[in-house]
C-alpha cells in the first residue's frame, strides 16, 4: 500500500515517529517519507540514523498553517503525530497546548484537503475519552475535527480516521523511563501517584503496526481502539523494583486513577472486532461511507453491549509482573 507513495509524518521526530520510520523502510519502498517537526536538533540527529534516499526533513510547526500545506503538497498519506503531550504542562500552559492541539489539527485538516492527500490517520489518547484534564480536552476537540474532517472534503475525496490507544511502553511520556532513572540512581522506594492507577499497555511497534493496518481498513471517520491489556502501576513498580517499598506521592494535576478508551455514552457507536474496536461517527457524512459494521479489507464486527465501556480498571486482561518486565524488554527493541 505505501510502495511508490508519499508519507508525511507530523512531529515525526518523536518516539512513534522514529519506529514508524525504520517500520516503513523496512516493509516498504515508499517514494518519500517527510519528517515535519519544530525542533532542527532532534532532526539532525534522526537524519543521522535515517538519510535514505527518500527521506526529507521539513522544519516547521502545525500552528503555522502555511509551512503545512507547503510541506504537504504531492503527499498521499499523512500520520498526524505532533502534540503537546505532558498533562502537567498543559493545565498550566493551557493556550499553548490548545495552540498546537486544536489549532494544529485544523492545520493539517484543511492542508490535506487543499492537497488532495488520499488518506490522513490522526493520532489519539485514551485521555481523550471523558477527559478531566486539557490535554484529553484538547485531543477529544481533536479528534472531532478530524472525524467531521469527512464532510469537507468535497471533490478532493480525502479521508479521516481517528487511532486511539493507552500508554506507550518506554515512550518519552511513559512511567518505565522514570522508574529506571530512579533505580539506576540508587532508590530506596518506588513512588505512586496511587497504587489503585491502571493503565492500558501498548508496545511502541505494536501501536506503529496498528496504524498502518488503520490505513487498509478505514472508510473515513472512524475513531480506531486496539484491544490491549491493562497494567497496574503498583505491578509495574514491583516488578522493576523487587523488593523496594512503594511509596505514596498522591495524584498529579488531572491525573485519573483509570482510564477509559471507548465511553460508555459512545456504546452506542461502538463496534467490536477481533482486534480491535471502532467508534463510528455520530454525525452523518454527506458522502455515503458504508456500513461500520465491515471494514475496507472485509473484517466484520458486531455492535456492543448498550452501556459497554472499555476501562483499563475492567478490562479483563491484565498483564502479570514477568508478562510486563517482557514487554519493558520488548519496548527496548
């Protein structure tokens, strides 16, 4: 599907961005691989470990919606990656996060369609459900924007989808690094914002191999949700730290103890496949799109339960403290 094509990635230079990249290359022969990102630093150094022939670095920032659509022109697929992540730091820079957030998603919305680009898949949280913090507001606006995306697009033909998924095992965002700056510091404890938090636990290559499969299976305008286990923090912590005593340091700054990933006011939107969930558009799209219900490549669901929701603090699957010291191994890779 990528062979011959053009990929832009926004914020391309992160964590998702890099695995995406060596991913791609190694799958595929695309035509050219377009790293958008702000920052000149972390792109002379991914140009290091990336300078094929197809590779391009664009310096630029997704508030500034001219350098997008510059760098967007003869583009066919777009993963839109760049954020303000850190849940602290936005409740107390709130307009920056909205600016990049918000703002930069109506950058690479009305760019892609000016464009012709053929499909853009945006990247989501799972704070994005039911938020009680401004990052998981502002990715909830978000996510909106690139779902009612679909309705504008007019002759252009372009599509939008929505991948939403939990935290990211060894990301720069994740707790592991953490836990072992501190180990590797000489701890004498494990800190806990709440030793009752959950988190639902993803691979950095197993979120990179979901969105390309979300490219093949999009009609435009679905929110999509891997089926992924659940982790407790208290686990995580004693299986990095066997043996420390886990201390309780209370919740940050719109920090919740579980996360959620499908609503349970969106249950009635929700369609369960074997890998997988998809939240189909409340709105309707003035192009018909088909049934949910059966994907781009044939896959079936079946709707949920009313009421159903997807909570890492019910999910059934929880991984054990050696299933999670494997996937911390894993995220190394």
């Amino acid at each position: 599907m990528f062979d011959n094509k053009a990929i832009l990635i926004t914020g391309g230079t992160g964590s998702f961005g890099k695995k995406y990249v060596k991913t791609l290359l190694e799958a595929y022969k695309p035509s050219r691989l377009v790293i958008f990102s702000r920052d000149e630093l972390k792109q002379s150094e991914m140009q290091r470990q990336f300078s094929e022939p197809c590779m391009r670095y664009f310096i630029g920032d997704v508030r500034d919606k001219e350098r997008v659509r510059q760098a967007m022109r003869g583009i066919d697929f777009v993963i839109h990656a760049a954020a303000l992540k850190q849940v602290p730091a936005a409740e107390y820079n709130p307009m920056e996060c909205i600016k990049t957030n918000i703002h930069g998603a109506e950058s690479v919305i009305l760019a892609a369609i000016e464009n012709k680009v053929e499909k853009v898949i945006a990247l989501s949280t799972d704070k994005a459900a039911n938020p009680i913090n401004l990052y998981g507001a502002t990715k909830l606006a978000s996510d909106k924007l690139f779902v009612a995306a679909n309705n504008m697009t007019g002759r252009a033909k372009t599509r939008f989808a929505v991948v939403r998924y939990g935290n990211v095992v060894g990301s720069r965002g994740s707790v592991v690094p953490y836990f072992n700056m501190i180990l590797n510091e000489g701890t004498d404890h494990m800190p806990l914002t709440d030793k009752r938090m959950t988190r639902f636990w993803i691979t950095l290559q197993e979120g990179v191999d979901f969105v390309l499969k979300g490219f093949t299976r999009m009609r435009g305008g679905e929110i999509f949700v891997p089926r992924i286990p659940s982790v407790r923090i208290a686990d995580l912590a004693s299986a990095m730290g066997p043996g420390l005593p886990l201390k309780d340091i209370g919740i940050r700054p719109g920090e919740k103890i579980h996360e959620v990933m499908c609503p349970s006011d969106d249950s009635h939107l929700t369609i369960e496949f074997e890998d997988h969930f998809v939240i189909s558009p409340a709105i309707t799209f003035q192009e018909d799109v088909g049934d949910y219900k059966e994907n781009a490549i044939g896959e079936r669901g079946q709707p949920v339960a009313s009421g159903f929701e997807y909570n890492s603090g019910s999910n059934p699957q929880f991984l054990t403290e050696a299933e999670i010291l494997h996937y911390n191994t894993m995220a190394e890779l």
